[in-house]
C-alpha cells in the first residue's frame, strides 16, 4: 500500500484542492450525504435494485478452491485475525491485513491515488475522490483515440499510465475509523466508475443507455469491527432537468470476517469473485471498442462519430450505431 501522503489529507481534500479559495466538502463533513442526495447519488431502496442483482449475487457464491479448508486454513485465519487486531491504523489495515482477504491478482490496479482527472460528478463543491484501492485497465489496452476523446469519464488521474475505467473499488478504515464515512466514499467512488462505464457505452452505442444495470463494485472495510460490505453501482434515469442520471448503491452482503474461518471464507469468496466479474464488465467493453476501430479507418471513423453521446448532456443525438449487441457480449476469458 502506498505511503506518500497522508489518508487524512487525502480524504479531506486539502493535499491538491488546497488552491482553491473556499475550503470543498468531504465524505467528513455533516452535509456530504445529504449533498450527494441532493445530486441523485444515495444508496438504493428495496424496490431499486439493478435488474442484474440475482446474476451478481449468483457469481459472488461461485465456490474457489484457494479459499477451501484444505487450502485456507484455521492457523491462516488465525494470522489474519491476529494481524487485523494489531494493525490499528487505516494504513496498516490495507497493507497488512486487507491482503489476506484480496489474495493475489494481476489486475491493474493502484491505491490510494487522486482521481484529479474526472470531470466533477456534482457542482464542484466536494474533494475529488482518493480511493484506497481500485482496479481498471491498462492504457494500453484501449484505443488512444477513445482515451483521449472521454478522458474527463475514464482516465482517473493526470498520470497517464494509471489504470483507466475503474468499476472496482475500496475503502478501508482502521480501528477508529468512521463506518458512516467509509460507506460514503464507497457511495462517490462507485458513482465515478459507473458514470464512466456508461459514458463508454453510450459512445460505442448511443441507442442504448445502460440504466438499471450495474457495471460497478465498491465495497468496505473496517478493521475494528472486522465487516467487510460489498455493493453493486448501477445508473437510473432521472426525471429532473438539472441532469439526466442519477446513480443508485445496492448492498449485495456483508461479511464479519474477524468471525470465524467461515464466514471469512464466505466473505473473501464473494470480494474475490466481485473483482473478477467487474473485470469482465471492463473487458467487454473494451473489446467492443477496440473492435469498432479496428474495423474502421480513422477517417471514416473520427467522421462518423463527430458528436459523441454523453450521459451528462441531455440533448442527445440519434445515430446509427456500428456496435452490435453481440459485440458488447463478446466471451471472456475464464477466471482462474
């Protein structure tokens, strides 16, 4: 886990908002939540859940071998359990003990890196969003010309080999941390990546806005108590004038992983495969992109796709897509 900086400065803003005049609100504030309400950003009701929910729930069950008794011990509970208790800070948490529940992975990913890049996702008034931990794609593996066309959606950071398109996401604190605060920049976090997805969506194919359907995972860690929460993100469409999408957090479950052998088993399993189906999500869309200009000449290309679709523009405009729906279903590879 990174060290340069410190979290406190990162989550309230003032390492690199420090410039502007009126100190900008944080997930630490009294009014953060009601701000992110008040822009459609809040965690869903009952009756609001992403019509891809039982597909999600299904895969995070998916059984992995790494995690069965035979593999994961109750002595390797017992070290996590250990080294959870005696990490008593946020850093400490997420470099130490965190690992034991992601277990290894090639996914690009970074931590604790500002999302200094992304177009504001309310008014302007709040700190850019820092998460702890993220995964995306390499730069490298989508089309220069479609980086640079919706940079402000998919490119979290000015340091352009930082990993684009984040849908996954995590926030962690330590032993005193705020549990409130942990879910609220899991809420903003979430809300970035899938704006993101469904900007690049909506790019390939402006007939077809993905609402109702989540691209995204965030989830929570808390040292002290030991619960680890994992939600889905997905876009609604909003009635209001002032935007056209508003974004919607629904609690897939949640782990005490301090518990028992068990229940970590169950709550790794599920981060586990989480991780795994956003990165799907990514790769198909990324597929369907590079396919799109690979089939294309760059002329006919940059011609054919003069206004590009946005989510955040109301006034959006019907054209032909050359996207087909198999393409934005095209298989993936199987996960280990």
């Amino acid at each position: 886990m990174s060290q340069s900086g410190s979290r406190k400065r990162a989550k309230t803003g003032k390492e690199s908002d420090a410039s502007s005049s009126t100190r900008k609100s944080s997930a630490y504030d009294p009014a953060f939540r009601q701000h992110l309400v008040d822009h459609g950003i809040y965690e869903s009701g009952p009756a609001q859940k992403p019509s891809n929910w039982s597909e999600i729930q299904k895969r995070l069950a998916e059984p992995r071998s790494s995690l069965s008794p035979s593999h994961f011990s109750e002595a390797a509970f017992e070290a996590f359990r250990q080294t959870n208790k005696n990490c008593l800070t946020e850093d400490k948490i997420m470099s130490k003990a965190f690992p034991f529940i992601t277990g290894s992975t090639n996914n690009p990913s970074q931590e604790n890196l500002y999302f200094g890049n992304l177009k504001d996702l309310t008014d302007g008034s709040i700190t850019k969003a820092k998460p702890d931990l993220y995964d995306g794609f390499s730069p490298a593996d989508l089309d220069k010309a479609i980086r640079e066309r919706l940079s402000e959606y998919i490119e979290p950071s000015s340091k352009k080999s930082a990993p684009v398109l984040p849908n996954f996401f995590v926030e962690g604190k330590g032993h005193d941390g705020k549990a409130s605060v942990n879910e609220l920049q899991a809420l903003y976090d979430g809300a970035l990546g899938e704006r993101g997805m469904l900007e690049l969506s909506s790019y390939l194919d402006p007939n077809s806005m993905q609402y109702n359907v989540a691209h995204t995972i965030t989830s929570t860690y808390h040292g002290g108590t030991g619960d680890l929460t994992i939600f889905s993100i997905h876009a609604v469409e909003c009635s209001s004038t002032q935007r056209p999408t508003d974004f919607r957090m629904t609690q897939l479950n949640g782990w005490k992983m301090t518990g028992n052998s068990d229940a970590f088993r169950q709550g790794a399993t599920a981060f586990r495969n989480a991780r795994d189906w956003a990165k799907e999500k990514r790769e198909e869309l990324i597929l369907a992109a590079n396919s799109r200009i690979q089939r294309s000449e760059h002329s006919t290309f940059d011609s054919s796709i003069q206004s590009p679709v946005s989510i955040s523009s109301r006034e959006l405009t019907h054209q032909e897509s050359e996207t087909s729906a198999d393409e934005l279903s095209l298989p993936v590879a199987t996960r280990p």
